[in-house]
C-alpha cells in the first residue's frame, strides 16, 4: 500500500517534501513508507535524501533583540563617532541591561576600545545577532556554527529536529507501478528472455556465509615443524603436534588406552602413601563397578607393601599398616604417570636399555572448578631412565621441551612429590594475566618406586608432566581454562580464533 501511494503521488508531482508528513497525510506508517523508499531506491525507482534539520524559537530576550537590537549594538551606537565617552556616562545614558552585556560582547567583537574612556574602532558595524535572530523567526536554516552561538548567549531554544526522514524524488528508472523482475535463470525464463525483465546480479557480491565445523583451539595448535598447509588441517589432534615435538627428541608413546586404573599402579607403585590426602575421595573419583581390579603382580606387591610399611633400599618407609584392599580400588587415574610406572616395571624385567618415554592423553581429578582448573583435562608426561641421570639433566630436558613449545621463559620452585626427590614445580609468563602461570611439575623419580621394580641401583629417572590447555590459554592468552574447554566455550571465538603455531615466543 505505502508503495502504491509514494509511486502514484511522484505520477502527479515533483517530490516529496517530508516523508513523516507524508505518511502522516496518508495514514501509513512511516517506518513501513521508510523501508519502502529503501526497496524503490536500490531499483532506482526513486532517488531519496536523507533529511536532518532543526527548529528554533527565540527566547523572550531573543525576542526582545529581533525588535530593538542587540545590547552590543546599543551600546556602540552610545559611544561617540568622534572623540571618546568616559564608561559613568555610558551606563548613565543606557538600560543596566543593555550596558552590562554591551560591555561584554563590544570589545570582544573589537568594535570599541575600552578604559576609563570608551571610543570606537571602527566606523560602522552591522547588527548580526538581530538579522540572524530575524532569520530565525522566518524559518531560515542558519550554520551550525551561528546557532551554537546563540544557543550558548541563550538567544533561541531547540523546538523540533527532524531525523530519519526522507526527501523523495522520481528515479532515472522511475514508473507508476513496479515492474515484475524475473529472478531465476529457469528453461521457460530463458526461452522467453526477450519478453522479461531480469532482475540486475551484482556478481561481485559476497554471499551468505556458510555454516560448518570449525576447529577447536586446542585442535588449532600447530608445532614450528615444516609441515604442508594440507597437513594443519588434516591433523586429528593436537596431540600430533606434541607428539611431533618428543619424537624429533627421541622419545618413544607409551599406551594410555585405560582411562580407569588400579590404586596400585595409580598411587602405591609410585610410593605414595595410603593416608595420603589426594587418594581421598574428595580429590579422586572412584568406580562403583567394578569397585576392584581382578589381578596385580603378587611379588611386586610384595616389595611395594614392605617399602611403604618398613622401608627399604635407604628409606625408613612410611611406618604404618598398608592395606591390600586399598590398592585394589579402581579409579578414574588422577595422571598418566601411572602409565609410566607400568612401563618401567615392564622395563625392569629385561637386561635394562636406557628409554625416553611420552604420553599424551585424557586424566580426571574431583577438584574445584575455578579459571585455571578442570576436573577433566589432558596431561602430557615425558619420562627419561638411563645411568646416572641428574638434576642438571632435567632441568636441561625441560628448557629444550618448553622453548619447542614457544616458552622459554621459564622459573623453577623447589616441590615436594611422595614419589620425586628432589621435586620442582615449573612456571612460565602468562602475558594475558600478566603474571608467572604453573604450567607443570617434575623431579627425579625416588629409590623406593625404582629399585622394587627390579631397576639397577644406578639407574636414575628423572619425568615431568604438564596439561594440554595451560600452554593453549598462554599461546591464545585466554586467562580463562572454561572459555577454552567444556560447556561454557563461546563459539564465536572458537570460530574466529586463529591457528596458533607452537614454537612463537609467547613470554
């Protein structure tokens, strides 16, 4: 309806004026007539411009200049051609009013020099502010600039803004009804193209954006390997690009395909301590069913029980009561160094080679949520054995793992583990919170978990681990682990996010 009557009304006349009158003078709607001009516009059936005006009335006191003239104007009119006027006769001669402003605004427009004496600058002057205020009361539209002027005098006082409205002419393509435009290339359109009018494709137009998958960040992460750009995207995980890292300094995978564990190989093969606080329920999840595992290697447990109970091999042990009941608990691991510990047990049985192994893979924890913690997240463990390892050795392993991973800024802490001595707990830069982050832990595994495996004496083996998403968050520098991983992710970041190359200095 709004169309038929901007079309029909532009057959007989030359413009609209104002749409708001228009609409209003029809009894339309004027957003409906505003996204019709739109539409009529784009097909050049109309040429529309944008309206922007505003109304003023004058003040009483502007009112009271736009009849008897400005107080300046008064004020050098008193003021003798000739000669000079002291200021006691001219605020004698003038309305308090008058002399006051006068005062202020006549030397301010140079018009008068001013002392004890009064004289004139120049001979004549015009009276601006009254024809402007003139202007104003015949509904003449005066600059931005003259307007402020009077508005800050406080000469006028806004009554009306136009905004949103339009001025509406016929376009070049103009016509009392819209035309019907084919718009798809079908057979019977093409056959019978001379007889249609098709609607105009503008073919350097992007088209509507289309949904897919996207990758996670955590999927994102590439390694500084020379690798074909195929290959960023085809890579299954991360996991590959860590993987990438240790393989390149000689380690070997281990299997870490059983997310549930025994306490034993979980907690007590790595001599920590039945009473100790982290195998509580509150920092573990136990299994309901099945509650216990079916078999472990009866003289290994043999040695594991009387290490913790009476010590052994230089320990004193822990002196109490070690309960095969609860080394039969099955749990959802707590790390993947009870992998490791299954690995070196294996390792022992044969005449010893010197390893370096690594794992990557999924742990659980019942802790609190919070920025920087999970109670599901990814841990990655590197794990060296030869003769006569020390600390100076892992302290250098780790320098050489973390600057592959684009942080080598690194710090460590003295820790305590129940089954490292010594421990140290492993910083780096987080530039997003701006402070030093944990990012992982480390140590030298103690006697008492190696020598009851079988090891030699002077084997020495020194491990680490970290979780996946703490480097993530400091390469994407996201100070949030819930805005990275698990049901609070914001999917506009996980599809804006770049991938993110391992190996960029990031502290």
């Amino acid at each position: 309806m709004a169309e038929e009557a901007i079309l029909g009304f532009l057959q007989n006349n030359d413009e609209i004026a104002h749409s708001g009158y228009f609409a209003a003078e029809h009894n339309l709607d004027h957003e409906e007539v505003k996204n019709v001009i739109k539409s009529l516009q784009a097909f050049r059936y109309i040429e529309a411009k944008v309206l922007k005006r505003e109304f003023f009335d004058l003040t009483d006191e502007g009112k009271k200049y736009a009849a008897e003239g400005s107080p300046e104007f008064h004020f050098f009119s008193a003021v003798p051609e000739e000669g000079t006027i002291s200021m006691d006769d001219l605020q004698r001669m003038l309305d308090p009013f008058v002399f006051d402003v006068g005062s202020k605004q006549a030397p301010k427009k140079k018009w008068v020099a001013m002392g004890q004496q009064v004289s004139r600058t120049v001979q004549h002057v015009e009276d601006k502010v009254k024809e402007m205020l003139l202007q104003i009361q015949q509904g003449l539209e005066l600059d931005q600039e003259t307007l402020k002027s009077l508005k800050y005098r406080k000469l006028i006082i806004l009554t009306e803004k136009w905004s949103g409205y339009s001025e509406v002419k016929k376009g070049p393509n103009y016509a009392p009804k819209r035309r019907s435009l084919a718009t798809d290339l079908t057979r019977e359109n093409l056959q019978n193209w001379q007889e249609l009018d098709f609607k105009e494709y503008n073919v350097n137009a992007k088209g509507q954006p289309v949904d897919s998958g996207h990758l996670h960040p955590l999927l994102k992460v590439h390694s500084n390997v020379k690798t074909e750009l195929l290959d960023v995207f085809t890579s299954s995980s991360v996991r590959k690009q860590f993987k990438d890292i240790f393989c390149q300094m000689g380690f070997e995978e281990m299997p870490t395909n059983n997310f549930v564990e025994s306490s034993f190989w979980n907690f007590d093969a790595l001599f920590q301590p039945q009473q100790h606080p982290a195998r509580d329920s509150h920092d573990t999840f136990f299994l309901k069913a099945p509650w216990t595992t079916r078999e472990l290697p009866e003289d290994y447990v043999a040695r594991v029980k009387q290490v913790h109970e009476s010590g052994g091999y230089g320990s004193r042990g822990y002196n109490c009561e070690w309960k095969r009941e609860e080394a039969n608990k099955n749990l959802l691991r707590t790390h993947t160094t009870a992998v490791s510990s299954r690995m070196l047990y294996a390792l022992a049985k044969g005449p010893f080679t010197p390893k370096k192994y690594f794992s990557i893979d999924r742990v659980f924890r019942n802790e609190a949520v919070d920025k920087t913690h999970l109670a599901e997240f990814h841990q990655i463990e590197g794990v060296v054995c030869d003769r006569g390892l020390t600390l100076g050795d892992l302290i250098g392993v780790l320098q050489e793992f973390f600057s592959r991973l684009g942080m080598s800024n690194l710090r460590f802490k003295p820790a305590y583990n129940p089954y490292t001595e010594p421990s140290m707990e492993i910083f780096s830069y987080h530039a997003g919170l701006e402070k030093w982050v944990e990012i992982g832990n480390s140590g030298m595994f103690r006697p008492e978990m190696l020598q009851p495996m079988g090891l030699p004496e002077d084997v020495r083996v020194i491990a680490w681990g970290l979780s996946l998403e703490r480097p993530t968050m400091i390469l994407y520098k996201c100070d949030n682990i819930r805005e990275l991983f698990g049901h609070k992710v914001d999917l506009k970041k996980v599809k804006e996010n770049p991938i993110c190359r391992i190996g960029i200095e990031s502290a």
